[in-house]
C-alpha cells in the first residue's frame, strides 16, 4: 500500500523588520501544495520557520541598540512580524522553527561535530570575499563585477580562523545527483549550478566564523560560531527530531517530498545541502525546486530600493484569497514574475469578478428566480450538456498532473477553462429564455443542475488556493460535506437532485480599476516616504557671499597619507596629506567619533589649504578638510567629503 505521507518546506526566512508581498510567495504556494496533498488524502508535515544567525542579524540589533533575540523576537513574533504575515495569508503549516531554539542548536553542534570526527570538517584559515546580506563566501572569480553574483550588493575581504567542510570530496557525486536525476527542478536551475559551481571546480567550504558572536557555539573550539547556512539547511531535520528529542517525526517524514526555495539559495541547497547529507550519510531530500522572484520593473522587491509591496495594504484592499490567487494565477512558479498593481486589478476583475464570481451568481441567482432557491428532481438531458459533463469530469486528472509537477499556474489555468465551458454553456442554453416556457421547467433544471456541479467540481480544485472562498461557494450551492472531497471531484452527480442554494452577495465585487490605482499608488508612495530616514539639515543661510570673496577660498584634492587620534582627545584626527606641493601637509579634524582611521588611510577627500594655521591639543594644523554635517532620527551625522581617487593631489575644485 503507498505510504500517503508528504513533508514539504519553505525556506526559512530571516526576519525581515519589513515584510513584502515577494516574502509571501513561496510559503502560500507551499500552503497550496500542503493543502492539496491534504485534500488527496496524504499526511501533511509542512514546515517553515525563520534563519535567526549570523553576522547582518548582530548588526541589526547593535543598530537598534537591543540584543539579537530581542530584535528577533519583535520581528518574528511582534506586530505584523513573520508570524503575523503568515496568519494573515491563512498559511497551514504544520510546525514552526526557530533556529534559536535551543533542540535545533544543541542538535547543530551535535551534527557539526560528527562532521569534524569524520575528517569532513578541519581547521584552517579563510581568506577571501564575504557578502554580508546573503552570508555568502565567494571567490574573486565567482563576483560579477566585482559584487556579489546573488544580490550584487559590495563584498568586503574577509580573513580570519575558520573550520572548513571538504566540499570538494563531494563534487562528482552531487554532479551525478544533479545532471542524472530529477533532484532540482526546474531543469535550467540544473545548467546554472553545473556551469557555474561544479564545472569550475568545487572549493572547501568555510563553515565557522570568529569575527562575530551570534552564532551557534562550536562547542570544541570556543570563539568559533557555525556557519549560518549550515546551521539554516539541518532545521529540515531538526524540526522532525534528528539529533534532538523535541520531535519524534523524522522515520515517518525524511526525506522530504520537496523543498520549495528562491532562486537566489539554489546553490546552498542543491550542492551544499546534499554534500553535508552525504557526508552524514543520510537520505537526500527527493526534491529542491528553486522559484523565481516577484520583481518589480525588472528587480528584485527590495526595501533598500524602496519598491516593496506591502500584503497588509493589498489584502486588506482586495482580500487574502484574492491576493493568494493573483500570486499563482499570474506567474509560472519557476520564472520570475513581474509584479503590478494594474495586473493585480486585472486579474481580479477578469477571473474573479467576470469568470468564476459571475458563474456562481449568475447560477444561484436564476436557481431562487425561477425555482425559489431549490431545483425540482426533474430533468431533461439534451446533447448540449456533454461538452461540459466530459470538461468537469476530466478536470481532476489534467489539474493534477500539474499540481504533482508544481505548475499552479497551469492547474488553475485548466480550472478556468472549464469555467469558461460553464459561462459558455449559458450563452448556449440560455436559461433566462427557458424560464418563460413552464414546458421547459425539467430542461431548465437540468440546465442549473449541470452549472451547480460543474462550479462545485471546479471549487474543489480551487480550494488549496482559496480555502475561505471556496467554503462560501460550496455553501452558496447548497454542498454537502461529501461532496466536497477530492474523491467526489471527477464524479458527476453528486449534489443532490433537489439541492437548495443560497445566492447571497457577490463574491468579487468588480474593482474600479483607476480608483484603486490611485489608492495603491498613494499608499505606497507615503510608504516610501516613512521609511525615508527622518533627517534635519541646517537651514540655508540667507546672507549673501560675493563671487569674489567665495574664490578667496583655495580648495583642492588631497590623498589622504596617514590618519590616527590624537592622544589626549576623544575628537580629534591628525591627517597626513598629500597636497601636490611636495611636502606633507597636516590638518586635524574633529570627525574622530564618525570614522575609524585606518578606513581613511589613502581615500582622496577635499581641503581649504589657504586658511591661517592654528594650534589644536599642541599641535598646528594647517587648512580644514570639508564634511556635510545632519541630523537623522536626532542624532548627529558627518560624511567626510571624497572624491574620485583618479583627482590627482592638488587638483584645484573650481
């Protein structure tokens, strides 16, 4: 007898202090695999959770001035956090982790340190590139660039102790997995990680850091935290109960039916992940199927870019179901799909206002007009009803070969051409002229009969997408309970002969398409705007500087030799300088509290080199270096004004 069990993940997300819509869009079509399996008659484990370590988090906390679990905690748990986000998209998962809580570390270091006594893990140092946002490590030949290949943000030079995992021992078997089986999906993502990982040659990779402390303990080597993605991949163990007694699900659950993941962690989870699993000599997931990106305009949602959308504002403008539709309807699940406010509108007012809400109220509409809301058990067949018998009969089987190869956009699509046989089917029969004939009473009634099951086959499909609305429609037509289930879905016939409806009101309401433009367009821009940073600026001055008077001032380029405190003050910087003049110029600045010294060491800022020298702490300092001074949230702020390095020194700024 098949073993009807089926453990599927999202990602587990880092807490975003500002969630968007692109957040949503793999966990409600997780949510909609969860459920359909549910509703095939599977055991559902559907888990998601947030990745709480590493060194952007440390930062975060240190900018809002809390310590890192409080700062995840508002963001995880707090008002409109991740948890919120997810209640409010009606997501049924299962289980929830966290990987702070303390099963999922201790069973982290149990894991790490089994690696370690294996030979798979060894001590060495790292020298390289780090991208911070993503916690990647990269070669310099794998930056585009110069940036990060993931989320082209600026890289930095890393080096420091660190732990390595022999990745490179794994390379022909996870190039097997990958080109010889169906493990990834889609196909392109495969061509992706052999061209640009494993062909070029796959390096050890750093899996402990020493720089920062928010991490899980190597608990071997104290000062060492593990690597985050190594901590983040095992949580789709550890959430089942490996290494930890939390959980008892891992022999009923593991491997996992699939991991649903953003194109961007493809690589973390198809050659990384397999490899740590292959050194712990565990079964591998069945499947990894990398998503696209809901971009905007071409890029990426990004709060940084300030083009983020906010699901709150959206759902409660046209409701979750709505939304949870759009996300799936519109794009294919394997590509990125580029998102807009107009083609959110459209969608809604085409497929849910005009199809599917038009074809539920039309029919229950006419069932009370001619029949008082409740059909006679007469019939009377005629050849017309065999098309849309056979398209809702057929619909199970077609709707679920793409729901078994992740493709909702292609099971709803062949939802709502059966939905388009039904409002097709009305114009062919039309019922309003069979309501005038009372010899056509049995014909009729077969008629509305035939749109009643059509609609409650059609919803039963729809329901992994539309939970809420699709209870109101099964209500609407007078369905039972069994004939909502997914055994019932290719069976005609089973509403009741004499079933009762209930219209009630419209279920998609047409939208005004240029009133909600302009509401959407307005929210979001004073959403931008609150999430500018609240600056104050001196106020100019009014009193006027003649032209000649302003040229007095001799302004120039100058390379920035040497920079270090000044002993005995807390404010002060002593700046060597490079002036062109060929000897060396000195300028002290009260700046110290806004910069580190070495990170000016050979920059190329501007000075006013003509003013008289005065005596600073006992030392002279000859000129002044130019800064823009504001205020941010109420705190002070100074930028040292640099320049493009390729000014030579004693360049003159005219």
């Amino acid at each position: 007898m098949e073993n009807k069990r089926f453990y599927i993940t999202t990602p587990i997300y880092y807490p975003s202090d500002k969630l968007h819509i692109g957040h949503t869009y793999c966990t409600v079509a997780a949510d909609a695999m969860a459920r359909y399996k549910r509703m095939t008659g599977y055991e559902v484990m559907f888990l998601t959770g947030t990745d709480e370590h590493g060194q952007k988090i440390e930062n975060r906390a240190k900018e809002a001035g809390v310590t890192p679990k409080e700062f995840l905690d508002n963001i995880v748990c707090g008002e409109k956090g991740v948890l919120d986000l997810w209640k409010l998209m009606n997501v049924s998962n299962d289980r929830f982790i966290r990987t702070t809580d303390d099963y999922h570390c201790a069973a982290i270091q149990k894991i790490f340190r089994k690696m370690y006594e294996k030979g798979d893990i060894y001590k060495g140092s790292y020298k390289g590139k780090y991208c911070t946002p993503c916690e990647s490590f990269w070669t310099e030949s794998q930056l585009v660039n110069g940036k990060c290949p993931d989320c082209g943000r600026e890289v930095k030079d890393a080096e420091e102790e660190a732990y390595f995992f022999r990745l490179s021992k794994y390379a022909d078997r996870v190039r097997h997995l990958l080109e010889d089986t169906d493990f990834l999906q889609p196909r392109t993502r495969v061509n992706e990680m052999v061209n640009n990982f494993i062909k070029p040659g796959l390096e050890d990779l750093c899996v402990s850091r020493t720089s920062f402390d928010w991490g899980i303990p190597v608990d071997f080597d104290p000062g060492h935290v593990v690597y985050v993605w190594v901590d983040a991949l095992f949580n789709y163990m550890t959430a089942l109960g490996y290494m930890n007694d939390k959980y008892d699900d891992l022999e009923k659950f593991w491997p996992a039916d699939v991991h649903f993941v953003g194109k961007e962690i493809v690589r973390f989870h198809s050659i990384i992940w397999p490899a740590m699993l292959m050194s712990m000599e565990l079964p591998l997931p069945k499947h990894v199927y990398g998503h696209g990106w809901l971009v905007i305009d071409g890029g990426k949602m990004s709060k940084s870019k300030g083009n983020v959308v906010d699901p709150y504002a959206l759902a409660e403008m046209f409701g979750v179901d709505a939304l949870r539709f759009f996300l799936l309807r519109t794009f294919p699940f394997g590509t990125d799909g580029n998102f807009s406010n107009e083609l959110l509108i459209n969608t809604i007012n085409i497929d849910l206002a005009n199809k599917l809400g038009n074809l539920v109220s039309r029919t229950t509409g006419m069932v009370e007009k001619y029949f008082g809301g409740t059909l006679p058990t007469k019939r009377e067949d005629d050849k017309l009803d065999c098309e849309l018998k056979h398209a809702a009969r057929a619909l199970r089987d077609r709707y679920e070969a793409e729901m078994e190869k992740f493709q909702f956009q292609n099971a709803l699509a062949e939802i709502f051409q059966v939905i388009d046989r039904a409002n097709k089917y009305i114009d062919e029969t039309a019922p309003w002229v069979l309501g005038k004939d009372e010899t056509k009473r049995a014909r009729l009634a077969t008629v509305l009969y035939n749109l009643l099951e059509t609609i409650r086959i059609c919803t039963t499909a729809l329901t992994p997408f539309m939970p809420e609305t699709c209870d109101k429609i099964f209500a609407k037509i007078g369905a039972c309970q069994l004939c909502r289930t997914w055994d019932k879905a290719n069976v005609w016939g089973s509403l009741r002969a004499d079933v009762t409806v209930q219209k009630g009101e419209n279920l998609f309401p047409r939208i005004d398409s240029d009133q909600a433009l302009r509401e959407l367009e307005a929210m979001q821009e004073a959403q931008k705007k609150a999430a500018l940073p609240a600056v104050e600026v001196e106020p100019l001055d009014t009193e006027s500087v003649d032209f000649d008077t302003f040229c007095k001032n001799d302004l120039r380029a100058v390379k920035i030799k040497n920079c270090e405190s000044v002993k005995k003050s807390d404010k002060l910087l002593k700046f060597t300088l490079d002036d062109g003049s060929g000897t060396d110029r000195i300028i002290l600045s009260g700046i110290r509290k806004f910069y580190e010294p070495a990170d000016l060491i050979g920059k190329t800022a501007v000075a006013i080199v003509n003013l008289p020298p005065r005596k600073m702490m006992g030392q002279l300092s000859c000129g002044m270096l130019i800064s823009a001074v504001h205020k941010e949230k109420g705190e002070e702020k100074l930028h040292l004004l640099l320049v493009d390095d390729s000014i030579p020194a004693g360049a003159k700024l005219c």
